[in-house]
C-alpha cells in the first residue's frame, strides 16, 4: 500500500499556474506571454493524481531537455508546476518525461522530436517550453507525462487544456450515461432528430444486417464455410452499372492461421 504522502496531486501535476507554476501562450515571444488562471493552492490532505494511458507514441530514453522549441515550429507554449505529495510536500530530483504532438498532430517515433525529461527542483518545480501540440482525430490537445520521484511508483497521466471541452470528454460520458441508459437509442434518435441535434447510432453487426436500407439496397451477401454453414456478411456498398461485385473471403476459422503469424513474428 503506497503511503499518502508518497501521491502526487493532480492540480499541481497538471500545473499550478502561476508564478513559477503556469501555461501561457506566446506570439511571438515570450514577453508578450498571457497566463492562464492559476490553479487553486495545495490543501493537504490533497487528491491524488489521476492516472491516466500512456498511449501509443511512448519512446523510453527521452534527452534531458526542458525547451523543445527547436523541435519544430508553431506557438509558444510554457508549462510549469510542482510535483508535491498528497501533504503538499515538494518532491526534489523527480523525473518528469513528457511528449506531445507537433502542430499537425504528429508524433515523431523514429527520434525525439517534442520529447524530455527534467528533474524537479529543491522547490518540485519543472518547467517545460514548448510549441502548442495540434489536434489528431479522436482527441483534444494533450501533453503526456510519465513521473517517478525516488522509488515511488511511477505516474503515467495526462495533460489537457482547461478550456477545450474534449478535456472533459470522459467526465460529462459518466455523466450522461445513466440518462441515456433511461431510454431505447429509437427514441433517443427520434428526439434529437425533432430537436435538431445531428448524431447516429452505434450499430453491432446484427443491427447493420437488419437495417431497412442496407436490405433495400442488397448490400447483404452470404458466405459459405468449410462446415457447410452460411454466414451473412456486408456485400460492396456501391452499384456501378455493368460491374457486379461479389464478396469471395471467408472469415478464418479458429485458430486457422495461428502457425503462419507466429512464423512471420517469431523468425
């Protein structure tokens, strides 16, 4: 059992943001830098941090590097805070590694570009300067952190913009969900269709096999399997006039090709 004071909280992880402690965005330079609100102060007992994936983009063995300006172009961005414990206690000497995308959400993993660590001052503090990380598709903006302090357990978590409501994605799904769950998806689609909300459903397999469109357009084929059994499968979904397209894969059996992958990953 890790002792409390051995946690890190999240609120000074993520940044204290002010001081020596905040995010700001630059342009052109960091003179003209705008800091965003600062984070409440430490209260002990304090929360500890949330873990969260590492993701995966990690590369072990980061260079000890705090500025990663001359890693590519784009916005200046300064992200500074205190690794404390759950006492508000700072943690000299611990190890912050962190990463991110560059401004068209890429991630370099054939070098180290957008990658450091740092140690943590005799105050917890770290300071990393580094260009604004762009969207990928799924995500918002975020900053990736692996931090040990001593033989502490390491954190892996994440990093997000306050503002940017994706930051908050999982939260406002755990808070949605129960009210969702309350009503069939028909008439879920029903009411946001008269309330003029686009969405969709999520279909299983079954749903797409016994949807009215996909029967009305034929897009359902049938395959034979060694047993003699036929299974339904998703045909071609585009008609061009004098071509016919038919589905001729099977799907593997069970175990079918276990010996062929394992001869092309083990050789």
């Amino acid at each position: 059992m890790t002792p409390p004071s051995s946690l890190l909280t999240r609120r000074h992880l993520t940044a204290r943001l002010s001081a020596f402690g905040f995010a700001s965005l630059t342009l052109p330079g960091l003179a003209e830098a705008q800091a965003l609100p600062a984070t409440p102060a430490c209260e002990a007992p304090a929360s500890g941090t949330r873990r969260q994936t590492e993701g995966p983009y990690f590369t072990p063995s980061s260079p000890l590097k705090r500025d990663l300006r001359g890693d590519g172009p784009g916005e200046t961005l300064v992200l500074s805070g205190f690794v404390l414990t759950r006492q508000c206690q700072p943690l000299p000497g611990a190890l912050v590694d962190l990463w991110h995308a560059d401004t068209q959400g890429q991630y370099d993993n054939a070098g180290y570009r957008f990658r450091g660590h740092q140690l943590s001052d005799a105050q917890g503090r770290y300071q990393v300067i580094t260009r604004i990380p762009g969207f990928y598709p799924g995500r918002t903006r975020h900053f990736h952190v692996k931090v040990q302090a001593g033989n502490r357990p390491l954190l892996t978590t994440q990093l997000y913009f306050p503002e940017e409501r994706a930051a908050n994605q999982r939260e406002l799904a755990a808070l949605l969900q129960p009210h969702f769950a309350r009503r069939s998806a028909a008439d879920w689609l029903a009411e946001f269709d008269r309330r003029g909300v686009p969405c969709a459903p999520i279909n299983d397999f079954a749903d797409i096999l016994a949807d009215p469109h996909v029967k009305e357009r034929g897009w359902v084929s049938e395959l034979e399997l060694p047993n003699g059994l036929k299974t339904p499968t998703i045909g071609f979904p585009v008609h061009i006039a004098g071509y016919e397209f038919s589905v001729d894969a099977r799907p593997p059996r069970l175990g079918e090709h276990t010996e062929a992958v394992a001869r092309e990953w083990l050789r």
